[in-house]
C-alpha cells in the first residue's frame, strides 16, 4: 500500500470530509425520527393506515432512485445534495401544519424523494473528488465515518427529541426537523465538484462523453447489464445493506420478547447503535481484509443476528450489536468495491441502480419476515432471516475469482487504475 500523505492537498481534503461529515449528521438530526409513527398515532391514524404510509414511503424511494442518479451525472451532484434536504424539510412541514392522513402520504413521498436525491449522488461525488486529490484509497474509511457521524444524527435526535416535545410539542419537533434540514443545506454548499470544462474529457477509463440524462441512464444500466464484476457488485450491496437494514426495524419487538420492560428497550437499542457506530470506525481495518476475511465478517453477522436472537435474553443484544457493527462494516467494504468497478460518467446512476435493487430487497425481506413471525415468532424469523449472510459468505469462499480481494479497496490505492477495480 503507498504513502499518499504527500500528494494530498491537506486542506482541500479537510474540506470535502469536514462537509460530508457534518451533512450526514444533520441529514440524519431529525427530531421526527423517534416521534413520526407515535404521532401518526395521536392524530388518529390505524396501525392499517400507518403501514400503507410506510409502503409510500418505499415507492418512492424507489421511483426516484434510479432517475435522481442519471440527474446527478448530467446536472450536479452538490446541487442534488443541497435539494434533497429542502425536499425532506417540505415534507416534515406538511407534517406539523396539516397533520391528516393526505399530508403524511405526501410528506412521505417527499421525503422518499429526498433520500434518492442523497443516494448515488454523494458516493458518486465522495470517489471523484477524492480520485481528484490522489486519495481515493481513503474511500472506505471517509465513508465509514460519514455513517458513524449519521448514526450519531440519529442518536442524537433520540435524545433531544423527548425534552423538545415536552416544552413545544409536535410542532416544536418538527420545527426543529426543518431546522436541521436547511443547516444541511447550507453545509451542502460547501462541497466540492470538479467538472470537466468545455472540451476536456474526464481521464476516467471508458469515459461516456457529455450524454444528457436518458443517455446517462442508458449507460448506466448497461454497465450493469453487460459488465459481470460490476453487476455482482451491485447485488452485494443491495443484499449487504437490506437484510439488517429491514431487521433493524424489528429490534424493538425483539427486545420487548427478551421479557425487558418497555423502560429498558431504548437502553437495548442504544447498544445497537453503538455497535454500529463502531463498525463504521473500524472501515480502515476492514480495507485490509481479503476474500476469505469478507467472507468471515458476512459470516460473523449471520451468526451474531441468529444467535442474539435466539438466546432471548437481553445480554443478546451484545451479540447483536456486534452483528450490526459486522453489518455496517461489510455495507461500507462492498460500496466501496462497487464504486472501484464503476467506469465512465455514469458513477451516480449505477450507483444509484444498487440503491434501488437495495429498496426492493427490504420490501421483499418485510414481506418475508411477517410471514416467518406470524408463524413461528420473532426470534426465529430474525435468525432464518440473517441466515441471508450465512449464505453469501458460503458463496463468496466457494466462487472461483482471479482475485483474493472481494471488496476491491486494495485497487483503490494506485492511481490510474482506481475506477477498473478486480474483475
């Protein structure tokens, strides 16, 4: 691995991961977060009508996603980054000033709308702007902290949230959602985008040209089409990121059967959270993991989410976390195997293409996981849904590749060559 210390402009690189870090946390400060089904609840809305807003809220996450990619190739990554917020603000809006069943659908849908915006277009600019400096070997470790800074968004609007409904209510809450909404923007201002300049061509390999956005999304959908290693990239992060991501909405019924009162739930869940937070620390160690280390980790979440589970007890919930930190690490490790396989000027729609693969596999994981637990339970639905990873890491330990380096992190380290990444 090479020294790139030297060849990075340390204050254009302080810039780029002091603005993504500090957009991630306040993308993820919402207030509304620990709140919205509770007051959807307050105004009257069944558990029926709560559900068909959460199915909303997927449709339009997935109706966006792939097109809001093509946008940011041809238009402007930043200009996406800086509307996704306003978009979600509008909805938060909606939210407190008519709370009915219409304005949460199309608060809902906006604020689908606004995280398609996000997704595709801030990996996308994160990998240029860092191949720009001579630092794109720092992918995986400026991702990871960007997750661990939203997680502590998350956290963070947990705490606030109660004290801040006590002295102002649902409107002061959702007061301070907007609030945190436009502060992203403003950061989002701040980031950096090289452009190529009229008649200069991006030195990216397989360089597509200035296409406009149908064009963009063609090629975009061809490279996963005809190119194999980057099509298998793609189903790593849509099955990496959706099997915890649809689990860890069920964490709260999980720890109410560990017999845990109802007090103790949310101490349970901000052990998850630190693990979590951990994972995304640990992306620097992960980078140097070969196949059989990823396919170990992949193994070490299956085995932690079925065994915590399983014990029912809250000292599972240690294993847990430790699962979800796994979880978050291998989500981190193959982004980044992904964005070194992505060529040409299409980076933010195939990007965006795992994104939406990753929607559809959380919906199908819902459906799945409600049959298993009306059937059997919580606690063995949880485990035969996270037996998901089991199955990969097998995959990934028995498939003949001409590399040892499932993630392609290492590719990502020598210049020139950072966008082929392994085949």
């Amino acid at each position: 691995m090479i020294s790139i210390a030297s060849r990075v402009p340390d204050p254009a690189l302080r810039r780029l991961t002091a603005t993504l870090y500090g957009y991630a946390f306040l993308s993820d400060l919402v207030l509304l977060y620990p709140l919205y089904v509770v007051f959807f609840a307050d105004t009257g809305l069944s558990v029926g009508q709560i559900a068909s807003l959460f199915v909303v809220w997927s449709a339009a996450g997935i109706l966006f996603e792939v097109p809001s990619g093509a946008w940011a190739d041809v238009l402007s990554r930043r200009l996406l980054l800086c509307l996704a917020p306003l978009v979600a603000a509008t909805g938060f809006a909606l939210w407190v000033l008519l709370p009915s069943y219409p304005a949460f659908a199309v608060g809902f849908l906006l604020w689908g709308a606004g995280g398609a915006l996000v997704s595709g277009a801030l990996e996308a600019l994160v990998w240029t702007e860092l191949d720009r400096l001579g630092a794109v070997g720092r992918y995986a470790r400026v991702l990871g902290r960007a997750r661990t800074a939203g997680v502590l968004g998350v956290v963070a609007s947990g705490v606030l949230a109660g004290p801040m409904l006590a002295v102002g209510g649902y409107p002061a809450v959702g007061g301070a959602s907007v609030l945190a909404c436009l502060l992203a923007t403003i950061v989002a201002t701040r980031f950096p985008e090289h452009r190529p300049a009229d008649g200069e061509r991006d030195p990216a390999p397989d360089d597509d040209g200035d296409l406009g956005w149908w064009d963009t999304l063609r090629a975009g959908v061809a490279q996963v089409r005809t190119r194999p290693p980057v099509r298998a990239a793609v189903l790593l992060v849509a099955v990496v990121a959706a099997d915890w991501g649809a689990l860890d909405e069920y964490t709260p019924l999980l720890a109410l059967d560990t017999g845990a009162g109802a007090q103790v739930v949310p101490l349970l869940l901000l052990l998850l959270w630190a693990g979590v937070t951990v994972g995304g620390l640990l992306a620097p160690a992960g980078e140097r993991l070969g196949g059989r280390g990823y396919a170990a980790l992949l193994g070490l979440v299956g085995v932690g989410l079925a065994g915590g589970a399983l014990l029912r007890h809250p000292a599972g919930f240690v294993l847990l976390a430790v699962a979800f930190g796994a979880a978050q690490l291998a989500t981190v490790l193959a982004d980044a195997r992904l964005q070194a396989r992505i060529t040409g000027t299409s980076r933010a729609t195939v990007t965006s293409l795992a994104g939406m693969a990753t929607d559809v596999l959380i919906i199908v994981t819902y459906a799945g996981y409600g049959l298993l637990a009306t059937a059997a339970g919580n606690a063995v639905a949880f485990a035969l849904t996270a037996g998901a990873y089991v199955v990969v890491a097998l995959v990934l330990l028995t498939r003949r590749r001409r590399t040892a380096v499932p993630t392609g992190v290492a590719a990502t380290v020598t210049p020139g060559r950072a966008d082929r990444g392994p085949d």
